[in-house]
C-alpha cells in the first residue's frame, strides 16, 4: 500500500487553458499515514433516475412470487445477473398526474405534481425530486445535477390534449416555473463534463483540432502517477481508458452521418444509429459522471412519451406510441413487452458497469441509488396505478435488494421519493402528496 505524505484533495481537478480533467476517487486523497483498508475515503452518495414512457405489459412485468425475486418475470428476466442489488415496488400510484395524459406521465414521474392545463408559457408544475437532491449534493460539485434523454425535443408548442410541450419533454424542474432542458448528443454531454471556456461552438471546434481531449493532460498525468501508488495508477488507468473509449465511439458516430443529409427526426445527428449503442453511451457517461464527482445527481429519459420510435435491432418494426394502445390484442401486448425488456436489457448492463467500477471500498453502484420506472401503468388506459417502478443500488445504501413488496393499491410514488431523499442525507417531511416512507425497502443505514 502506498502512503502519501500529504493527501491529494478530492476534489482536485487537471487543468489547461481548453479544458478540464476531474479525477476518480484513488487511495491518495485518504488523509496522511491512514490505511485504505481501516479507513476508506468515505464515498459520497449518488442518486438516478431512468424514465421510460407508455407503462408496461402488466402481466409480464409484476414478478410471480411476494418477498423474494426468486423467480423474475419474462421482462425482468435481463436483471438476473444483478438482481440481489434490485427491489420491483408494486402498486404505487401517480394521483397528480390525472386526468391521464401522456404529458402528465411525464411530468408527474418526479414532481408527484399537478401540471398547469396550459398551451402556452405559463406553465406551472413543481420541483422535482432529483433538484430537491441537487441543491444539497451538487453544493461541492462541477454540475449541481445532469439531465440527459436519447431525443432532443422542442420546449415550444403544443404536444398533447392542450398541454405545453415542455411537460412531455422535461424530466427535472428546478422550480414550479422553470424546468431543465435534457441533452441527447453524447458529444455535447461529453464537452460538458470534461471542456472548460468558451462557448459550446467554441469548444467543439478546438476538440475536432485534436485527436482526443484527454492527449492535454499526458503530461500531467504522468508527473500525477509518480506520486501514487499501483492501485492508484491503476484507477487511473482505468478511468482514462473509459474516457478515451466513450470519446472514440462518440466520434465514429459523427463520421457515420457525414455522408447522411436526412438525419432521423426522432434521433439527434452525431448519434450512433443503434438505439441500444446511443444508450450505452449515454448510460457510461453516467458512469464516468460519477466516477469523477463531476454530479452526484442524474436524470435520463430513456425514451419520451408519445415516440413513434421502431426498433428494428430486436425485431419491432412498429412504432411504440400506437402499439402502446393494445386494447388488450394478444399481439400488441406481446410488442410491448418485447420492448420493456429491452429497455430494461439497457439497464440492467448499466448496472452490471456500475457494479464493477472500483468506488472507495466498494463500487459505484455500491454507493448509489437509481429509480427506473414510468409515470404510466397501463398505456391502454393512459391511467397511474400500478407503475412499472424498480429501485437498484448497493449495500452502502441500506437497500435490501433481491425482493419484489408489494404494498396497498394506491400507495404514493411520492413516498418512494421521500424516502430515496432521506437515503441521501436530504430529509423533508413531506413531498406533494405522501402519506410517509415507504416501509421495508432498506436496512436502518443512512447515507450522511
């Protein structure tokens, strides 16, 4: 084990004058003469949320056995592998998102929160839950939070039944007037987290200049690898490596669409073609988002309401927004669970990422806490009862994974909310409409 002199800060950052490099957690920001193994440098707490629209397929999602999850439903099947580190919540309820609207699905999913009937500017919801998160855990990062989506949507205009397009296509609200725009281009994300000066225009065009952004910091990085340890520059290693590998991918997908001059409406230009390659990027640089404490806080909408998006890479050619409305046809039910599963597939690879990515005495996902879900229960219904709702993390979050509770038919998601909020150290007595915590989700461990 290699001890410093004088640790290195947590929050150190490498810097040039075009950008700048967070570093993960390594062994040499422990204070002097500690031992890593008696007094590991305490991880900070993570909170996610994964959104993805039009409900579920009800009898192919609820998991067969109470307590356990033993056996997994058709489309949990993909969580096997990391199913101890997972709980499926069943009947929790969106009472706020009535009369029952695709926009409202969206809105309610982290606001618990009325959405103002409005086709204008005017439009009026609540914070969110994950900005509640963010005004406490993002006071010592680079990004308070960071809201991401696989489409770039317009704030204007009218999407759905004289509701606002801004309800259907922000996730997180910082205020009951003022939502957050969420970012689709892997590139965009990737200058956000690791570019420093200038305009966003500005910064692309001095990264096209330039094999890779992380070539500014050789140097640097050498001289940092001489003042730590071999478990350290092995860390480094392999966050660098990760880097380089997000950044390679991103840019073979911008040279995939030079030549293509009628982009995808429904998919941003420079993305990979394939939904599930655009996700994997997307999901790692959450990933790498963490593994340096650039957020503690992260909201990704998986897919928007209403999309019209195919997927022909498993098979679905028809869009999803019209399949969703199954009126109970065998077929359409079968196409929609084919896509649950997928999307659920996305996930669960995410978090196997998560589970092996070295964090403190533990991994990430150890030290974190993701909500996957929907505002929607049944599309058919466009009703909020019974949502698709499943919480991951690890030990460090007292979450008692591997079981499937099922509580009283209408229990508020807001209670989840609450609860997830005290898992990380911000405690509220309330949040719009819950009745308390939920119960039996988590072991008495606090994250302070």
């Amino acid at each position: 084990m290699f001890l410093t002199k004088k640790a290195i800060p947590r929050r150190t950052l490498l810097k040039s004058a075009q950008a700048a490099l967070a570093l993960p957690l390594l062994e040499a920001m422990i204070p002097a003469a500690t031992a890593w193994a008696q007094t590991p440098a305490k991880p900070v707490p993570r909170l996610g949320f994964v959104f993805i629209p039009m409900g579920k397929d009800h009898t192919r999602w609820t998991p067969p056995g109470l307590d356990t999850l033993d056996e997994l439903s058709p489309i949990l099947g993909p969580l096997k592998p990391i199913k101890d580190q997972v709980t499926v919540l069943t009947n929790t309820r969106l009472q706020n998102a009535y009369p029952g609207t695709h926009d409202t699905s969206n809105s309610a999913f982290l606001s618990a929160a009325p959405a103002k009937h409005t086709e204008s500017s005017d439009y009026f919801l609540g914070t969110t839950v994950d900005q509640l998160a963010a005004k406490e855990l993002g006071r010592e990062t680079q990004l308070a939070s960071l809201e991401l989506a696989m489409d770039l949507n317009p704030l204007a205009g009218v999407c759905n039944n004289g509701y606002a397009c801004v309800y259907q296509n922000c996730l997180s609200w910082s205020s009951p007037t003022t939502p957050l725009p969420s970012e689709a281009h892997p590139r965009v994300v990737f200058e956000r987290l690791f570019g420093e000066g200038g305009n966003p225009a500005a910064r692309r065009a001095a990264l096209r200049k330039r094999a890779s952004l992380l070539d500014v910091f050789v140097g640097d990085i050498a001289r940092l690898k001489q003042r730590v340890g071999v478990p350290d520059r092995a860390r480094l290693d392999q966050y660098l490596d990760s880097a380089r590998a997000i950044e390679r991918e991103i840019g073979r997908a911008e040279q995939a669409v030079t030549d293509n001059t009628t982009p995808d409406l429904d998919r941003p230009v420079g993305v990979p073609a394939a939904f599930a390659e655009h996700a994997k990027l997307m999901f790692d640089l959450q990933i790498l988002a963490f593994q340096a404490d650039i957020t503690r806080v992260v909201t990704f909408q998986l897919t928007r309401e209403q999309s019209n998006r195919s997927y022909l890479e498993i098979g679905v050619p028809d869009p999803h927004h019209p399949t969703s409305h199954h009126g109970n046809n065998p077929e359409k039910l079968a196409t929609i669970a084919k896509i649950n599963t997928f999307h659920v597939s996305l996930f669960a690879d995410f978090l196997q990422r998560m589970k092996d990515t070295p964090d403190g005495d533990g991994s990430l996902l150890d030290h974190s806490l993701y909500l996957y879900g929907s505002g929607m229960g049944n599309p058919s219904l466009h009703d909020h009862e019974d949502l698709p709702i499943l919480v991951a993390g690890g030990a460090a979050t007292g979450l008692k994974g591997g079981r499937h509770i099922k509580y009283e038919k209408g229990t508020p998601l807001a209670n989840l909310h609450v609860t997830l909020l005290d898992r990380v150290g911000v405690h509220l007595d309330s949040f719009k409409d819950s009745t308390g915590r939920v119960e039996d989700l988590f072991d008495p461990v606090v994250l302070n």
